[in-house]
C-alpha cells in the first residue's frame, strides 16, 4: 500500500503546509490592502492544496480557505454564487470532522456563521439566521475565555442576535446582544481592530435599545455616539472598514437629532452619510445599507427645511410620515424646502435602486422611496409623483416575500395615499382604497407572531395603531356613496343578506364589512389569548387525538412565564419544560413553527377548515343574543360611526358630532383634569376648574355619542328598560381616543339632566368577539347542584414598602367583610406577594384586589398592581394575561387606573383590567383612573350586598355595579356634583 504524498512529518506535508502559509498571507494582503492580485494568488494556491492533498487537516483548512476567498469576492462583486460556494465548503470542511472538535473546527464555525449571516440579509431567509446563531455558539464552546477570538466569536454572536431582533422584533435577542458586545468590548484592548470592531456594534445595538425602550432610553444613544466617535477616530481613512464605520455614526446621529431636534447631530450624520456612500464601490453589499442611511439623513434635513419636529425613524409603522411632511401644502414650498426634497427623493431613489429583489432591505427601500415621492406629490400637487409612490406601495405590499410588517406599512401607505378622490378616476376615491386596507388589516396579525413575547407583540401591533379603524370607516364611506341596492365586493354572503336597512342607516352590507375589519384588526393580542380558551374543545372533538395532544401541549408551553433572554438553557435538549419554567426567545422561536405548523394541518382536517379564524358577522350576531344592544364606536379622522348590533343585524349610524381631532383634545384634556381633581396640592380653585372640566367631557360624551345613540335605538325597537321597569342592558365597544373615556357616565346629571347611567346598564367589551366568547362560556358553565360559597381570593395592600403612595385607609375596612365569606382567602400586607398571588388565583373563582396600582399610560410603565413585593417582583399585567384560570368567574379591582393604557395601544386592550379578562375572568370590574380612598369600601359594600355568600355566579354583576354607583352618586354628600368620585368604575363582561 502506497504511502500517502501528504502524511504528517513527510515533505510532502511540509511542502503543502508551505503551501497553505502562502495563500493564508496573500489572503491577508488583500484584508490589509484590498489589491485583486492578492486575492487571486490566494484562489490559486488553496485550489492546489486541496488538489493535492489527501490528508484530512490540510483539505479542510484549503476548503476553509477557498471559502474566505469566495466570501470576500462577494463582498467586492457582490456575486450570489460566491456566498453560496463559501457557504458549502464551510460545511465540507466541518463535515470531515464530524463531531470531533480540533484546534481549528472552531474557526471554520465562526466563518460560516458570519457567512450565513451575510447570506440572510440578501435572501432573507430565517433559516440562515438560526443556523448562524448556532454555529457561532458552538465556536465559542471551545474558544478561550479571554482574547481577540473570544472578543470576534462574541461580537458574531451578538450580531447574529441583533439580526433576530430586527427580523422579527425579539427584545430577548436584543438584550443578549447587547451583553454579547459588552463582554466583547471586554476581551479586548483599546485601539485594536478587534476592540474598534467590538465597539461600533455595541454602538448599534444601543442604538436599537434606545427605540425599542418605552422611555427611549436616552443614555443609550449618548454612549451609542460616544463609542462610534471613538471608533472612528481610531482607524485611518485607508481602513477597510472606515465607510462601516462612517455609517454607523450616521445611524447614531441620525437617532439622536430625531430624539433631541439638534441641528449639529444632522450636520455631522449627513457629513458622515455622505462620506460613507462615496467610500463604499459600487456593487459593493453593504452599499445598500449606506445608501438607506444616507436617505434617512435626507429626509431629515426635509423636515427641518419644512420647519417641522421629526416624529421618529421612518420604518414599518410610520404610515403617513411623508403625508405628513406636507400635510396642507397646497403650496409652492420655498427653495430650501425644493432642494432638501429633491435630495431626499435622490437618495431614496438610488438606495432602492441599490437594492436588488430578495434583499432584507428591499421592502423599506421601496417604503422610503415612495414615501419621498408622496411627500413631493403634496407638497407640490405632481400627479406623476403621486401615481409613482401608489406604483411602489403596492408593489411592495402584494409581494409575499416582503416582511409583513413593511407590507402592512406599504399597503395602509397606498391606501392613504389614494382615498381622497372624488370618484372621477378608478385610481382614486373610497373604492380605490379598499383593497390596501382590506389587505392592511389581513395581515395586521401576523405582525404579532408567537415568535416575540407579549409586550413585543404588542409593541409591533401599536406600530399601526388605528388601522383599523380608518379601514372600517372607509368602507362606510364606500356604502353611504353606494346606491341601496348594490352589493360591496367581496362582502360576506351573511353581510349580504342583512341589505334591507332603512334609508337613515348605511347600506347593511358596508357595516357588516366594517364591523369585520375592526374584529380582525383590533383585539390581536386577546384574540390569541382567548384561541387557548375552553371553547376550542368542540372543534379539537373532530381533529385526530395527536393534533389535539399536540394542540394542547403548545399552549402549555406558550403560557409559560418569558425570560428576559434569548437563549435557552438547554438548547437542543429533550427535556420537557414544566409549565413554570421561564420561556427564552429561542424556545419561543421553535413554539412558533411547530404551533404555525398545526394550526394549518388542523385547518385541512374535514370540519376544522375554520379553526381559529374570526367568527363571520351572522355567527358573532347569534353569539350575542338579544341581551342588549352592542355598539361599536368606531372613530377615525375619515369619519365617526357607531355600528349596532341589536336582534340579529348590524346597523350604522354616523355620528355627526363626533371629530377624531376632538376626541383626542377631549381625551386628553380629560386625563390631565382627572389628575389635577385629585392632586391636593393643588389650589381649590384648580380642583374645581378640574372637575368641571370632567362634567364638560361627560356633556360632550352625551351630546357627541350616547344621545344620538339611544334616539336611534329607540326607532329601532329597544324598548330601554327591561321586563321589570329597570334600566336595559347596554355593552360599549369604543376604539381610539375613546377608550380612555366613560362612556357609561355619559349625561349633564348634576345639572337635572339626562345622563346615560339613568337610561342603562352600561357594560365594556375590548372587541365583539371577546363578548361572544364570555357569553359561550357563561352559558357552558354547568349549573351547580345546590348552594356553591363564592371562595373569594381577598388581596389587600394599604401600603407597599418603597411605593411612594400614600396609605390606603380604607383597604382593611373593604377587606374584612369579604374575608369573612366561606373558603374565602385573605393575603394581606406583608403576605400578599407575588408568588402567592398567583399560586391561589386558579383555586378561586373570585378575586378582589385592594390595593395601589401603576397604569400602563407612563412610557417605562407595563402596568401592575402594587403588592408588597412589587420592588423586586412586579405582578405585571403581562404576569396575569398568561394565565388560563377555566374557572375564574369575577374579578373586583378596587385599585387605581387598572383600565388606563397608553394610547398606541387602544386597539388591544393593554392594560390590567384587559390581562384579568384575557387570563379567563368572565366578569371584570376595573377602574378608569384613581379612584379615591374614602368611595372605594362604599362602592365595593354596596356590590358585594347584591350577592349571597352562597351565590353560584356573578350573573348580574353590570346591575349591581350600576346600582352601587348610583346609589354612591345619590346620596353620598358631594359627590354627585364631582363625578370623578363616582365615574371610574367600569364592567367588562357578558
């Protein structure tokens, strides 16, 4: 048997380990220098290694190194191929050793992670993304734990990370990250290429943190331009990386002038903007990325050539931001205003034409540069323009492989950009728009994929906030300009039959497509906490028994707590997470596929086609029965409707008196008068202008909404009171502005007049669809055999350690008689605490909380209830809205603000009244804002009097509620006269 040319110790090994020395350095000639015949020589000499060679070490290091070639001639060219072949030899030169680990395996996995992750931003495929995370982690298993490999293999890591959070807006990702690039930063020393390298990504991922933290985080963006400026200034302008680093800088300038408005950021980002692109040859990959953020600096210096504050990063949900430019400019712009917008559409128009199909970036190239375009057709009335930017938002948002975020963005752009029109071209006017919104709001939900947690989820929904609501509105529109008898396309056959409205009423079809649209784009995030809920159990009865283990697997899992990390402790284990282990990204991430995977497997079982998708308009009519009417105010600064659902049918009415614009000063107006009635240092006079302030809203209310709303129930046959002579039932569905508004307490009381807690039994509903499955549930409950004790969980906290509110007098006092009630539990002061609390809820099926809370309306604020151990471990509401508690009946929050929530996230309910509802409360009592100590035992005695100790379920809580306020409200002394005192209290339920 021949010995082999290249057996370690012969010449012939020798001389092929000369051979790979040689191509190593001329292909690190080319890294220092950039010249071709460098990289070339090297081809040539790691092609002739792995011709010759046979021993293993010596043909994976040669495939290894024709991999790097391949890489960086794509990065030169930009040929696909290259990354593809560099990709593959990666993975030869790994396969040779199996799962043997040797001194140079760990290096050719930290190559194909970072080619993976190049690979992606040009395809956009996740599954390059997921495979660069794991192969530089399992570099970094054998990497030592200090020095420049450590600092490079961390600072992939955290790239590959900082990737997932932009593919898919994964905080867990985001923050891991950023440790990755700290630690990164660590293991080098200042001024090496490794320790500048490390620091320009820490610098962009704060950057990231800074628009992903609720209160903008603004010590971020200062240590993210700190470090950016430190980097540059350490690498000469000859440096390979000197354009990235340009760049990045301008990113960070870019954020930090939209942030503080300081014109000396701008001037530095586009000076830096500018140096980047020119630096960067054409072909170049990252030139794409250069150019987007050469565009942003432009239409920034757009904005300050219009006078106008920036009002954030132009992504995915900055619907309108190039309307905005030019809101009203019917106008000749002055010259400056000319030049910043022809230089924005330039910059804007090559970045896109940069950017080839298939590209991470092609959806937002196309985004920007049609926004540029609309702002040049307002601004200056050019139809061509208009017509151009209509071309590219629909382009953009038909494309399947765009992310859908920028398809939801680009087709809420197209519709905006085309619903004003008098009708006269089919291009413009109401029917034109319909389809970018109807497809807008089709995709809505799966911006809010299983992949992210909650928060993250709802972040990326408040990113289109209102949506909705302008789709509903313009297909009313739509109906209203419709002769009576002609049929909207597309409408559902049961929106079809109910076309026999009167002639007040728009066309019946239109309302039921509105009513659909504001079902499927409002309600995201309860939607799928309710699809976890008992009344999946009829279709899971004709889907095979391992879909339906399956099913019920995944939502254990998906309910378990979140972790604040991205990796799993266990990853690639076969260990089964119990139902309490923290839920990391990663986990999340492989929930989700497996979760997308069953539900569309289910939906090709015979009799399943429908499972989990919204209920058509007839089956949400029979879901609620004929309690009472259901009204859904829909406002919209395209027009204000109230849609009826009453015996059967839905019904519009336009409410005339109601403006968006009004609702918002109004809403705001509001919630500053509340606080002001209750803030004691304030002078009397103050409080009083305050508090009528509040009885203004309520006229307003009555005036704008409730009146028009009972005038026209009464033509429609509701007789307004019940069998007995009491106050008929009434449920409320309000969106926008008005859900921070008492709608209940609508009227003029304190003057003798009308006032809608008079007139009905008023109750709340975050969406239709919630109503119908609170009612199935109440319905399903079996009847008791006999007597039942209600088992109250009793949590009361008069004063939390480190709070900084004031003692709750009056806690123990409304404590004590419901403690009192059989198998009632009582977790008072130092024992109500987290973990108690949520062990006992799901062994009671009331709950009452007496205690402080912090509402979700503050920028840094999620919302929680103040236990005694809220420092340290906050019952957040996120905490309580992944519970599934099947027997939980009612829950009293006698605490502050429970229902209040900030305003993008109006549409989804987020707030601590809404987690209580989502975590399967069938009856929630909440507040609206702070409810004051001495009405709150009056309030919650009265309620609890209207039920026996014994009593099986709360089905009349909307009565006793309505009662106990009415009764507080007329003959308590002085508060009548200050319905701040009596207003706050609100029921959600059946």
């Amino acid at each position: 048997m021949a010995t082999p040319y290249d057996l370690f110790g012969t010449p012939g090994y020798e001389q092929l380990l000369a051979v790979l020395g040689g191509a190593e350095e001329a292909l690190a000639r080319y890294e220092r220098a950039g010249r071709l015949s460098d990289l070339e020589r090297a081809l040539v000499l790691f092609d002739a290694l792995l011709t010759r060679a046979e021993n293993i070490d010596l043909r994976s290091a040669a495939m290894n190194g024709i991999g790097m070639v391949l890489w960086s001639r794509y990065e030169r060219f930009g040929e696909p191929t290259d990354l593809d072949g560099a990709i593959t030899l990666f993975r030869e030169a790994l396969a040779a050793y199996g799962a043997e680990v040797t001194v140079a395996t760990p290096s050719y996995w930290a190559n194909l992670s970072g080619a993976l992750r190049l690979r992606w931003l040009r395809t956009h495929d996740a599954r390059d993304l997921d495979a660069s995370v794991d192969a530089v982690r399992t570099a970094l298993v054998s990497t030592p734990s200090r020095g420049v490999l450590r600092s490079n293999r961390l600072n992939s890591l955290g790239d590959a990370l900082l990737n997932l959070y932009r593919l898919h807006g994964d905080s867990s990702a985001l923050t891991e990250a950023l440790s990755s690039f700290r630690e990164a930063v660590a293991c080098t020393e200042p001024g090496t290429d490794e320790g500048l390298w490390a620091r320009s990504s820490l610098a962009e991922a704060l950057r990231h943190h800074h628009h992903w933290s609720p209160d903008g985080a603004p010590e971020a963006l200062d240590e993210a331009a700190a470090l950016a400026r430190e980097v540059l200034a350490g690498v000469s302008r000859r440096h390979r990386l000197y354009p990235r680093f340009l760049s990045n800088l301008a990113l960070v300038l870019t954020d930090r002038h939209t942030a503080r408005s300081d014109p000396a950021d701008l001037r530095e980002a586009a000076r830096a903007a500018r140096r980047a692109v020119a630096a960067t040859p054409a072909g170049h990959p990252n030139l794409v990325q250069r150019n987007a953020v050469l565009a942003a600096v432009r239409r920034l210096e757009l904005v300050g050539a219009t006078g106008r504050r920036a009002a954030g990063a132009a992504g995915p949900g900055a619907a309108g931001t190039a309307e905005d430019l030019g809101a009203g400019a019917r106008r000749r712009p002055p010259r400056r205003e000319r030049r910043a917008l022809r230089a924005w559409i330039r910059a804007t128009g090559e970045a896109y034409a940069a950017t080839p199909e298939g590209h991470v970036l092609r959806g937002l190239a196309l985004l920007h540069h049609g926004s540029a375009l609309a702002a040049k057709a307002v601004t200056e009335d050019d139809a061509r323009a208009r017509e151009a930017a209509v071309a590219l938002y629909r382009r953009a948002a038909r494309d399947p492989a765009m992310d859908v975020s920028v398809r939801v963005a680009c087709a809420r752009l197209w519709a905006l950009s085309v619903v004003d029109g008098d009708g006269s071209s089919p291009a413009y006017g109401r029917a034109a728009a319909m389809e970018p919104y109807r497809l807008a709001v089709e995709l809505l939900p799966r911006t809010a994929s299983y992949r992210v947690g909650r928060m993250d989820r709802a972040r990326q929904l408040g990113d289109f906030a209102g949506l909705a609501c302008d789709a509903a509105a313009c297909a009313l529109d739509l109906a209203d300009a419709r002769p009576p008898a002609t049929e909207p396309a597309g409408a559902d056959a049961a929106e079809a039959e109910s076309a026999d409205a009167g002639p007040a009423e728009t066309d019946a079809a239109g309302a039921g497509l509105a009513l659909r649209l504001l079902e499927q784009g409002r309600g995201v995030l309860l939607g799928q906490a309710l699809d976890a809920r008992a009344e999946t159990s009829e279709p899971l009865s004709r889907m095979p028994d391992e879909l339906a283990a399956e099913f019920g697997r995944l939502l254990t899992q998906l309910d378990r707590p979140e972790a604040a990390v991205y990796t799993s402790s266990e990853p690639g284990g076969t260990h089964e997470p119990t139902a309490e282990d923290p839920l990391t990204g990663e986990d999340r991430h492989a929930l989700a596929g497996r979760w997308e995977r069953l539900v569309e497997t289910v939906r090709r079982v015979p009799g399943c086609e429908d499972f989990l998708r919204l209920p058509r308009t007839d089956e949400m009519l029979a879901g609620i029965g004929d309690t009472g009417p259901v009204v859904v105010v829909n406002v919209s600064p395209l027009r204000c409707d109230a849609l009826v659902l009453h015996r059967g049918r839905v019904r519009s009415l336009r409410l005339e008196g109601l403006r968006h614009a009004d609702a918002e000063r109004r809403a705001d107006a509001f919630l500053a008068a509340i606080r002001a009635t209750g803030d004691h240092a304030l002078p009397l006079s103050e409080q009083r202008d305050a508090q009528t302030e509040v009885r203004q809203t309520l006229g307003w209310l009555w005036t704008a909404v409730a009146e028009p709303v009972l005038d026209a129930l009464a033509t429609w046959g509701w007789p307004g009171e019940g069998s007995t002579g009491e106050p008929g039932r009434l449920w409320w569905v309000p969106t926008g502005p008005l859900t921070a508004l008492p709608l209940h307490a609508a009227g003029r009381p304190e003057d003798g007049g009308d006032s809608l807690l008079d007139r009905a039994v008023c109750s709340y509903a975050p969406t239709v669809s919630s109503l119908v499955h609170a009612r199935r549930r109440e319905a399903g409950r079996p009847a008791p055999d006999g007597p039942e004790p209600t088992a109250p969980l009793v949590v009361a906290v008069a004063e939390a350690p480190d709070s900084g509110s004031p003692p709750l007098e009056g806690v123990r006092e409304e404590a004590t008689p419901l403690a009192r009630r059989p198998g009632a539990r009582l977790l008072l002061a130092e024992d109500a605490v987290r973990r108690s609390v949520l062990e006992a809820l799901p062994r009671h099926p009331w709950a009452h909380f007496a205690c402080h809370a912090v509402g979700a309306l503050s920028g840094a604020a999620s919302g929680h209830l103040v236990l005694h151990d809220h420092v340290t471990a906050p019952l957040t509401l996120s905490d309580i809205a992944r519970l599934r508690l099947p027997d939980a009946e009612l829950a009293y929050l006698s605490a502050c603000e429970t229902t209040s929530g900030r305003r993008e996230f109006a549409d989804e309910a987020l707030h601590i009244t809404g987690a209580f509802h989502m975590a399967g409360f069938t009856h929630v009592v909440g507040t609206l804002w702070a409810v004051a100590d001495d009405t709150s035992p009056m309030v919650a005695d009265r309620f609890y009097a209207a039920f026996d100790a014994s009593h099986p379920f709360p089905g009349h809580t909307a009565h006793a509620l309505h009662e106990a306020v009415r009764e507080i409200r007329e003959n308590v002394e002085g508060v009548r006269e200050n319905p701040s005192l009596w207003a706050p209290y609100i029921h959600v339920g059946p």
